[in-house]
C-alpha cells in the first residue's frame, strides 16, 4: 500500500508540472488577467508593429479600434488556450475575434499560430498568421 500512495505521489507531482492550458510562459497570475480590461502596456502593443489586423485587408478601423485589435491578439497569444477567442470591439463599431493555437517551442522562443476574424458591417476579414514570444515578453508576427 505505501508503495502505490508513493506512486501516486510522484505521478502527480510530474503531471502537474505539465500543462497546455494558456501560454507555456504565463504565470497563474498573468492569465487570471486574460479576460479581463486591463489594459496591455503600450510597449509591449507597439511590439507586435501592427500585428495581423494590420495585413488584413479592406479593414478600416480607428485609432481604438485598432489598438483593441492589438491587445486581444497579445492575450489570445499570451493567456489562452487553444481554441479560445477573444472578443474586442464596441457598440456601433466593428468587432473581433482572435483565437491562437496550441503553442509550440522553435529553438528557445515559444510560438503560436492564430487567427484575427473582422467584422466590419457587412464584411467578414479573416487572417492567419504566426507570432513568437520574446524574452521581455511581447510577441512577433512572423507571418
């Protein structure tokens, strides 16, 4: 009997350093903010240079749109797990969704791929791409 309570013991002990949920480098406090409205500093925002809202073509959105694009593509990046959206957007303005997939190492940087979807009026944008995490934190899209 102590034999397998030792077994168990060890068996969680290594299944809960493993886990997919969120960013591979987020903290547990970081990821209670992924749903939230804080805002993602403007350093880290500026980072991305536009992200995937910007290659998306015939989106037309303001200066607040536009930066609520931003901040939904870092905290799918960032916090949350594969297949997630997150939302943006206002009343009476276009709106959005990003949703990453499962991350995944390239040398020592960790990656995801994701997906902006747009609505804009009528229209429907969508755009994928792929980003990758820097040491001090903000993400490059790399396609």
């Amino acid at each position: 009997m102590n034999h397998s309570i030792a077994a168990v013991v060890v068996l969680v002990a290594l299944l809960s350093a493993c886990s997919t949920t969120g960013s591979p480098t987020a903290s547990l406090a970081e990821r209670a903010f992924a749903g939230s409205s804080r805002p993602v500093s403007t350093a880290i925002v500026e980072a991305m240079a536009g992200g995937l809202i910007a290659r998306t073509p015939g989106v037309q959105l303001d200066s607040r749109e536009r930066r609520r694009a931003l901040e939904a593509e870092y905290r799918a990046l960032e916090y949350m797990p594969a297949g997630q959206s997150v939302s943006w957007g206002r009343p009476g303005g276009s709106r959005g969704e990003v949703v990453a997939g499962s991350p995944y190492r390239v040398g020592s940087q960790d990656c995801r791929q994701y997906t902006h979807t747009v609505y804009a009026g009528p229209a429907v944008r969508s755009t994928r791409g792929t980003a990758c995490r820097n040491p001090d934190g903000s993400w490059t899209i790399l396609a």
